[in-house]
C-alpha cells in the first residue's frame, strides 16, 4: 500500500523567526521607542532617526 501524503509541510523555524524579528522591530518603533524617547526627553529628530533604522531593520528580516 503507499503511504499517505501530507498536504503542506510545516513552516520551517527561520521564516518564523524572521516574522517574529521584524514584527519585533516595527512594534519597538512605532510603540517602544516613542514612549522611551518622551520618558528621557530625547528629541524629536533623533527619535524620528531611530525609528527609520528600526523600520529598515524590520525591512532586512
């Protein structure tokens, strides 16, 4: 008899840790970092300058 087969085979470990690193990295720019960067006082164009390297972080994964 031939064996039975599977439909799609599970999703392997790095696509999912790549979603979860740029999931990762969009949620500490667009949530972390803003409430971080009010908390210390950090100014606006450099928090607006972290959070584009975050986001092309978030890109790269």
């Amino acid at each position: 008899m031939s064996q039975p087969q599977t439909a799609n085979p599970p999703a392997s470990q790095p696509e999912m840790a790549s979603l979860l690193m740029g999931a990762g990295f969009a949620l500490a720019s667009l949530i972390i970092l803003p409430a971080v960067a009010q908390k210390i006082g950090m100014g606006s164009s450099l928090t607006i300058a972290l959070r584009g390297v975050l986001m092309r972080a978030a890109n790269r994964f």
